[in-house]
C-alpha cells in the first residue's frame, strides 16, 4: 500500500485529519510560500498579566471558531506573557493553570497554516524552554506524541519540529522515556518527516498524495515511516544511477522542500541519539532506516566531479553508466560540494554530522556507520582541510574556525570507528561481515591543530562550559564522558601518542589526573567509571613517552619523605585504585602508573602551561582547588616496591619477534617472513602479552617495564626469559632479514615510523602466542612481577 494513498488525479486530493483539502493547501508549495505567508503574522505584543491566565485558558476552551478573534487576542495576551522579561512567567504558565493541555488541544482543531496555529506554535515553544517545564508538556500533557503526530501531518511546518527539539534538549532520564514509550514514537515521527521534508519537488510529485485517518492509531509514525522507504525503494529499484553502497547523490539543499523542517528534525535526532548506557535509541534510529539519508547531508563532492567519492570502489555500481554533461565538466574554479567551512552551528550538515558521531560512540549502532562507508566519508571531511591549504584557498577567519570543528567532529567519529575494539586494554574486535578489519589506523592520525581544539574540548567540557564563536559549541553540546573515549581511542595509534605529547603533553596529562581526581576524591556525577578508565589508560600509554620528556608539572611528583605521605600524583592513583567501581582495565592502567611513578619526568609548574600567544584551557582548567588538593591529602599512599628500572633500549630501538621453530626443523624462523611481527620498540611489544591477552596469563601483578626490559634483554643475547619467542634488534638483523622483511612491508602501511608493517592486533583475539603461567616451570626464567607491602533550546 502506497504510503501517500490512492491519487483520483493529477491534482486530486488527499484525505487529512479533519477533511480533505486541497493538495496544495497541505503542502504549503515550500519554505519560502511560508515565510512570506508569515511575514504578516508576527504578533504584536499586548500588555497582560499573569493574573489574566486562567481567563485566557478559558478564552480558548470555549472558543468554537479558531480563527474567531477572542481566540486571536487570547493567544496574542499569551505570547505576550511568555515573552516578557519576567522570565519565571514561563513556569507559572505551565505549573498554574491547563493552559498546555489546552494548547495542544487548540493545534490539533485550528488550520494548518493560519495565523492561530502559528501563533499558538509560539506560546507552546517559548513555554517549552524551561528544563522544569519540559517533562509535563512532553510527557504528562502528551505534547511530545501530539506534535510528532502533527508534524507528520504536515511536515511543512518547522515550528513543530523547533519545539520537539527543545523538549528533547533535556536530562538523559526524559530523554529515555521519550524513545522508549511505546505510544510516542518520536524517532520515526521526526525520521518520517525528515524523509518528506528533504524531497525535491520531482521526488514528491511522483509520490500518491498522503492519507492519514482521523483517529492517529491506524497509521502510527513508524507504519507512515516504512511505507514511505518501501515506496522509495521501489521507485528507485531500476535506478541504478542513484545508489552506491547505499549512498545517493550528492543532496542539493536548495531544492529540498522544507529545509528548515529538516534541519530541525536532525537536531532533535542529534539530541536523542546522545550516547548514552542505555542504546534504545541508537537502535530505534537504525530501525528506521534514515540513516542512509543522514550520512547522505555529510557527503563531500569534488568541483570537477561530485561523485568521485561515490566511485572509489572497483565494483561501483555507477562503472559504466552515463553521466550527464553537467556533472563531469565542472569547472576546476568551483567550491567543493558541500563544503564543511559552510556547515555552521546547528546546520542542516552540523546536526547530521553529530548525529553519525553519537551512533559510531555507540557499541550497537557502529556497525552500521561501518556498513554505510562511514570511514570513507569522515576522511573525506578530515581531508578537507589539508586540500584547500595545498590549494591555498581562501577563507576568512570564522571559515577557518568552522572548517577546523567540523573535521574534528569527524575525526572523533573515525576515532571510535576504528579504534574502539580490539587494541590493547579494550573489549575484543567483533567478528562481523562490515569490512572492519579492512581499515588501517592512518585514518586517526591526528593533526596538531587537532590536537589543540581536543583539549580544549576537554576541559570545556570537564567544567561543563560553552564555546562562543564561529566553531563554537553550548555548553551540553559535548559530554566529557565520550570526550575521553575519543582520546583514548586515538592514542590506540602510536604515532598520535607521540603527536599529542609533543603539541599538548603535559597539559592533557594534567586534565586527565584532574578527571581521576574528581572521580576518586569527589565522586563527582560528571565522571562515571568507564569516564575515568578512559583517563586513566590514555594517561598510562601516554606516560611511555614521560621516561624521556616531561610527564607532569613538578608538584604533581613531590613526596613528603619526612611524613612518609605520597605525591599528589601518588595519592590520586591510589584513591582510583581502590575504588569498588574500577574497571580491570583502569585498575591495569593505575597499577603501571603507580610502578612507575619515580622514573617519570615531573618539572614545570601550572602557570607554565599556559603560553600567552596560542588560545586554550587557562591556569584554573588544570589547577586543583583546596577541597579535591584537601581530600588528596587524607590519602595514605600504602608501602610499596617500585617497578623496574627500564633499560634505554626499550624506547626507540624498533624489535622484530619471531615464534621458536619446532622441533626438528631445519628452517631458521626468519626465513618465514610471515611469522616475523616488528614493533617500534620494545614497549610496544609489551602490549601482546601484558594485560588482555588470551595467550599469556599472569599469576601475579604485572610489570609492563620488566616485560620490556626482559625483551631487550633477549634481543642482546642474553639468557633471560622471552616468552617462548625469538627476539632481535632490526638495525641488528642480517640484511636477508631486512630484504624480507621490506618485501612484506605494505605501501600504505599507517606504522609510527612509516617502514614497518602495522602491528598484528590479534592477540586479543586468539592469536598465535604461547601460553605460560609467568614464575612457574622452565619457560619462565627471569622475573616479571613485583610484590606490595569514576545545544540550547530554541527561542523565536
């Protein structure tokens, strides 16, 4: 059954909710029709006060003609007092009298269209701002149900879709019960609206006209969604031209009917799809099926050719098909197609492009952003930047500042798409059929300005602060919890870990002991556990490179040796340590840290974080105040032997490892190249049989260093424990090695130096490693353990 019911002609009609209108009449032709039609429509503000409420509620309870005049002034006295600079009005509107009931009552008798309709859009939108006020309008008065019924029957009105968005900018709890109340159906009401807003006006016309009936429970939203993309897929089954890998063409925002309809329904997605424990609405968003569509609003279009990025793929689809003139020989002179520097702050390209970020931070819904090439579109974002620097193009500051968020937004996404799963000290990569494993990690290198707005981003978001200006973003635009877990799937690249110290080093190490504190001395609610795992392992794979530079301020590493306290340093990892809530992992990252601590580089002070000329956190983001430096101070810091001393071997000096041949073979283990793994260095190595392996178990707690030094020490010759593995030094190795080895190497390899192959990831995994109990029987010959004595709402 077509989703737009049957058509009786060309110009026929479509049946509505009240009566049968015109078709043209519902449609409302396009945006610009509305804006004119409202240009005559802004009220003009009448003198009331609040203590005329109720009579003006009962104005519009009794009013059997909407377009009558005591309804017209009645709303006209209440947009005045939800206007007024007393802004407690707001509340007493909605908490003293049935004035939301009656709204919504009044929407659903009045015209579409008329200037009481848009007048009561208004009231009900200025009341909705409120955070007090947003769980009665939307779920004990049912305005969230009633306006996404409303604006799926006419998605022509973006005010609807502006409300919706304020009711779901809201606390995570509201947010839930929104999608997973089983009568609201707010995602597929704003996915089917955002599917009927963003036709063209040929797309439309080949549709049937829209048929809804009267009692809004035969056709629900998530009935009126399916209809309209099994309707679609038949239209566009014998045009092959259209699709690729479940991308079409490029959309040109100018010829979609609503643009603002759309653009508001994405930023009330965006809202919903925040990550959060609970995936309901990650899921519900997948279900609908518009994903395809958002990931279309982001895609990028070469000048000369606009689906070159459609055309990548050997087996594409479009290989052979005609292409119009129009398309193939655009001029060089050009933009870009969809240009990132023109996505500013809650675009049509903004909201989309945050919507595919929340959805790949999300275990359950990854896969589908995998699965729709989403590493392919978000490096063409990442991209972009570095071309028109090469072809030197022009843009003005605030250009610049957009055109560096948005990249940022996309590299974050890539950041969890692909260094989520599978590295070390996190979960297991998933087996799945979504090409996961055909991407390397090149696509996460960072750049050093990058790196800069990352942390920045971090301490906005630590003290839950706001950015102005072009670039910017509002306060609860970005969660510090998912901020971290950016991070930290970034640094799963060895060659971002070098990047980050070297542009903001001990500054973010800095910010990440900060969240530990707050986790572990305040309990604060901003930093939940795996928050501050996040912190914690980003922190201990960053410290690789604090043996050599500076890790931390010096204060952060000054003990008091006469009362026999510990550093500030010393007792925050201590309080993280013993915390029930600690993750195997943060609890990993804590130990290695606290191991470690004297070998480390504390010098500098705060103060001297903070230069002059370049824009970023200030003295107080990474300064401690006297309550969480006064809780630190009631930390006894238990006795405790220090880990190894590390050898200076294990740093810089990149390490090939090759399994023991078997018995009785007379084949020298590097003559099988396959079997060689290099690595960087020898605390690289480290990482497959330290903690997550399913190879290697350890009995006692675990010294990454000695591991380390016990590699080097191998690779020198000397009998010492190795694992069950060969080991040699590649500047060492015979030249046969090298020729070997250099055959294997892949020309788009993504290894810290650039010459060796990436590292084999697959031993947390199963992968080929020896399995030992570390201090027990031959194999284990030299130690490897040490003893011990947590966007705004719209206003119009």
């Amino acid at each position: 059954m077509a989703i737009f019911g049957s058509r009786k002609k060309k110009n026929g009609t479509r049946q509505d909710i009240e009566q049968a209108p015109k078709k043209q009449d519902v449609r409302v032709c396009n945006t610009q029709d509305r804006s004119r039609l409202r240009k005559n429509k802004t009220p003009t503000p009448v003198e009331a006060n609040i203590d005329m409420l109720s009579e003006l509620v009962e104005d519009l309870h009794t009013s059997v003609d909407t377009s009558g005049e005591t309804p017209a002034k009645a709303l006209r006295m209440l947009f005045s007092l939800s206007e007024s600079a007393e802004t407690e009005n707001r509340t007493k509107m909605v908490r003293d009298a049935d004035l939301v009931p009656e709204l919504l009552d009044f929407l659903k008798r009045c015209e579409r269209g008329s200037s009481e309709q848009y007048l009561a859009l208004l009231v009900l939108n200025n009341i909705s701002i409120p955070s007090e006020n947003k769980r009665l309008i939307a779920l004990e008065c049912g305005g969230a149900q009633i306006l996404s019924r409303l604006l799926c029957l006419d998605p022509s009105c973006h005010l609807m879709a502006i409300i919706l968005v304020n009711l779901t900018f809201c606390d995570a709890e509201l947010r839930k019960e929104l999608v997973t109340r089983p009568n609201i159906e707010l995602i597929e009401s704003l996915s089917f609206a955002l599917r009927v807003a963003s036709f063209t006006q040929e797309e439309f016309d080949i549709r049937q006209p829209l048929s809804v009936p009267n009692d809004y429970g035969q056709y629900t939203p998530r009935y009126l969604l399916a209809s309209v993309l099994k309707e679609e897929r038949a239209l566009n089954y014998n045009n092959t031209t259209r699709y690729n890998h479940n991308h079409e063409i490029l959309i040109d925002l100018s010829q979609i009917l609503f643009p603002e309809t759309a653009r508001w329904c994405l930023s009330a997605l965006k809202n919903l799809s925040r990550p959060v424990k609970d995936s309901t609405a990650a899921h519900l968003l997948v279900k609908s099926g518009i994903v395809h569509l958002i990931m279309r609003f982001i895609s990028i279009g070469d000048p000369i050719n606009p689906i070159n990025s459609l055309l990548s793929d050997e087996n594409s689809q479009f290989e052979g098909i005609e292409m119009s003139h129009e398309v193939l020989l655009r001029p060089e002179s050009e933009p870009f197609l969809n240009d990132p520097t023109g996505w500013k702050s809650n675009s049509i390209q903004d909201a989309a492009l945050f919507i595919v970020m929340n959805l790949a931070a999300m275990k359950s819904s990854r896969d589908t952003i995998l699965e729709l090439s989403g590493v392919n579109a978000m490096t063409k974002i990442t991209e972009h930047n570095k071309r028109i620097r090469r072809d030197k193009t022009d843009y003005s500051s605030d250009e610049q500042k957009q055109l560096e968020f948005q990249p940022l937004k996309a590299r974050m996404t890539l950041a969890y798409l692909i260094g989520s799963e599978g590295h070390f000290g996190q979960p297991r990569r998933r087996a799945s059929s979504n090409g996961y494993n055909e991407y390397d990690d090149s696509a996460i290198i960072v750049t050093e300005s990058e790196v800069s707005a990352l942390l920045g981003l971090l301490a906005d978001s630590l003290q839950q602060r706001a950015k102005a200006g072009a670039g910017g973003y509002s306060a609860a635009t970005f969660n510090v919890k998912w901020v971290l877990y950016s991070i930290r799937c970034l640094v799963t690249n060895t060659f971002n870990q070098i990047q980050i110290v070297n542009v903001v080093g001990v500054r973010l190490n800095v910010l990440l002991l900060k969240v530990l504190a707050l986790h572990a001395l305040r309990n604060s609610t901003v930093i939940d556990a795996e928050a501050a795992e996040y912190a914690a392992f980003t922190l201990y794979l960053l410290s690789n490179r604090g043996f050599k530079e500076p890790f931390l301020p010096g204060s952060f590493g000054v003990e008091d040796r006469i009362a026999g306290t510990g550093s500030l340093s010393s007792k925050v990892l201590t309080s993280y340590i013993h915390m029930e809530s600690v993750t195997p992992a943060g609890r990993h990252a804590a130990d290695q840290l606290l191991l470690r601590l004297r070998y480390l580089c504390f010098l500098g002070s705060i103060p001297e974080l903070t230069p002059d000329d370049k824009e970023g956190p200030s003295n107080a983001d990474y300064a401690f105040d006297e309550s969480l430096l006064d809780a630190a101070e009631a930390i006894i810091v238990e006795k405790r032997k220090h880990g190894a001393r590390p050898c200076d071997d294990i740093f810089d000096r990149p390490i090939l490892r090759s399994k023991v041949p078997k018995r009785g073979t007379h084949v020298a283990p590097w003559e099988n190249g396959a079997a060689v793994s290099v690595y960087p260095n020898a605390l690289i190595a480290v990482q497959q049989l330290s903690f997550g392996s399913t190879k290697v178990r350890h009995v006692d707690a675990i010294d990454d260093i000695q591991i380390a030094n016990n590699i080097a020490n191998s690779a020198n010759g000397e009998k010492t424990e190795s694992y069950n593995y060969w080991w040699t030094w590649q500047d060492s190795a015979s030249s046969h090695i090298r020729n070997s080895l250099s055959r294997l190497r892949s020309p788009d390899s993504s290894s810290v130096f650039g010459v060796f192959p990436s590292i084999n990831q697959d031993s947390f995994v199963g992968g080929d490693f020896p399995f030992s109990f570390f201090g027990c029987g031959n194999l284990c010959g030299a130690d490897t353990s040490v003893g011990h004595d947590g966007n705004e709402d719209i206003r119009l």
